[in-house]
C-alpha cells in the first residue's frame, strides 16, 4: 500500500493577519492544499470508465472513491469493490 502523503504536501505555509479581541495580530497559518481525483468504475468484465473528477484533499482516495460511488448509488456497500 502507498504512504499517505505528508502535511507539508497537503498544506501551503502563509502569513496572516487576525484580528482578535479587538487588536490585529499577525501569525504564522497553514492553508489546506486540494487537487483533483479522477474516479473510474467498472463491473465485472467491463473494462472501467470514467465516473467524475472531484477535488480533494490528498489522502485516503480508496475511502473518497468508495463512499462517492456508494452516495450515487452505484454500488450496495464496501463488499461490491475489489
């Protein structure tokens, strides 16, 4: 199985401005990296076709795949993927 991918992959290193508690303070922030996914799905002899492309953060893409197909319906649960 493939490593997951780091944090500092997932996540842009910035600099922002906050305003709490009636001043503003400058701080150090991270901001959630995405990229697209193709998803392609296929039954039994068929060869796979494309399903959507969807955006995501990097990480657990089997998981994301599964539950997108089960979500539309197009499959019954985990046990219809192999």
């Amino acid at each position: 199985m493939r490593d997951e991918p780091s944090f500092e992959r997932q996540a842009t290193r910035v600099r922002v401005r906050a305003w709490r508690a009636g001043s503003v303070e400058e701080r150090d922030d991270r901001l959630a990296g995405e990229e697209p996914m193709a998803i392609r799905a296929g039954g039994p002899g068929q060869d796979p076709i494309d399903v959507a492309v969807t955006m995501r953060t990097p990480g657990h893409e089997a998981d994301l795949a599964v539950g997108f197909l089960l979500t539309e319906g197009l499959i019954a649960g985990r046990d219809d993927v192999t």
